[in-house]
C-alpha cells in the first residue's frame, strides 16, 4: 500500500531566496531586466524607503516641540549662532564639534581648558543655562538657543569674579590646567547655594581633578567668598 503523498492543508512549501529568484532558463529578459534583477531591485527599494522613513520618524520625535521639520545639518560645516557671555557669535562649525573646539578654535576662548578630552578631569567646565558641563562632551550644535558662560564671563566690567580674586589670594592653584573648571564648579556653586559648607565644596567638585592637590586651598577660597567657616 502506497503512502498518501496529498500535502497537508497547513503545508507551506519551504522555498529559498536562491530558488524564488532564480532565473529560469525559459524567462524572457525584458528591457534588459531578468525576473531575478527585477526582485532583487524591489527588495532593494523597499528597504531603502522603509529606512529613510524610518529616519525622518526618528527625527520627528527627537526634535524638540514646536521645531519638526527643522532642517538637517552636515556632515560639513554650517552657519551657526552660539550666545556666549551674552553675545551672539556666528561661527561656521561641523555638526561633530564639541563645545570645547568651538569655543577655543572659533571663538578664540581659550580660557576653557581641554585637558583629558573624554569628560573624565572637568577641567573644561563651562556653564549651560547656570548648569555646569564639560564642554568636551557637549556638541556645540546643543547649545544653539542657550546661554553659554566660560571662565572669561565671570569677570564683569574688567573686575574679577570674587571667586577668582580669592584663587590668587589663597593660591589655589598650581599648574592651572584644572583651574577654570575648578572655579566654574565653585562658581556654579555658590549660585545655587551662596552659603554652601566645606562638604557642598567638596560634592561640587567631586568631578574635578586637580594633579597638583590644591583642594584644601581650593576649600578655604571658596568658603571664604560665602563667608562660611570651614569647620561648619
């Protein structure tokens, strides 16, 4: 007795891409286009639309509200405005700058030092918004439509902040790489705190690193300008 070879209702033929797009030797080549070229170059322009939709959904979402559509930058440099120590600049900047390069390379800002380049050290710290941030690992680009201040903004009318007097005073520095990060951070803090304690420094600049080892004097300068004591 013979096996029933009658497929089964549920049965779906396993067929490979090689053998769906083969080209039959009987297929007649029309316009110069084979049966296998033709699925191929669907399968092609398929993907590809389905990818770019997905990209201009992407950055439909990521924009901020009330900016869709907002144009795409790059990949060379564009006209850009930044607000630094509350002056528009316009630079001409590739969308991989960081905050860092523009502000040094563009703006001639080299107060803000760039020491270990990977956010590590905060010797690049600048303020975003009063927030402070290493610039190294910001883009430039994200701070468009922000108030970006540096070391050189502390200062008002040609006097010094009265943080930076009270560095030179207790020589709270040495080699001064980490020095504008470090009065940044101080800075940053005793705006939000003016009557911070030795342990507020101390959180503040726990990202701030010093090779020399001028925290405690760092310490003593800061608290001096908040006229609190250190042992508080």
């Amino acid at each position: 007795m013979s096996a029933d070879k009658t497929p089964h209702p549920n049965y779906t033929p396993q067929v490979s891409e090689e053998q769906l797009t083969k080209q039959s030797p009987g297929d007649p080549v029309r316009n110069g286009i084979t049966r296998r070229g033709f699925l191929k170059g669907a399968g092609i322009t398929a993907a590809g639309t389905a990818l770019i939709d997905g990209v201009h959904a992407f950055n439909a979402e990521a924009a901020p509200a009330g900016q869709q559509g907002v144009t795409l930058m790059g990949p060379g440099a564009a006209p850009v405005t930044l607000n630094v120590n509350g002056k528009e600049h316009a630079v001409q900047i590739e969308p991989r700058t960081t905050l860092a390069e523009a502000l040094r390379t563009n703006l001639g800002m080299t107060g803000t030092k760039v020491v270990c380049d990977r956010g590590s050290c905060s010797g690049c710290t600048v303020w975003i918004d009063k927030m402070p941030v290493n610039s190294c690992t910001v883009l430039a680009i994200d701070a468009i439509g922000r108030h970006v201040t540096t070391i050189e903004g502390l200062a008002k009318d040609g006097e010094l902040h009265p943080l930076q007097v009270a560095f030179v005073k207790h020589d709270a520095l040495q080699c001064g790489f980490c020095t504008p990060g470090m009065v940044m951070s101080c800075a940053a803090l005793l705006e939000a705190n003016p009557k911070p304690t030795e342990q507020d420094v101390r959180h503040a600049i726990s990202g701030n690193l010093c090779r020399c080892g001028t925290y405690p004097r760092i310490f003593t300068a800061t608290l001096e300008v908040a006229g609190t004591d250190r042992r508080a």
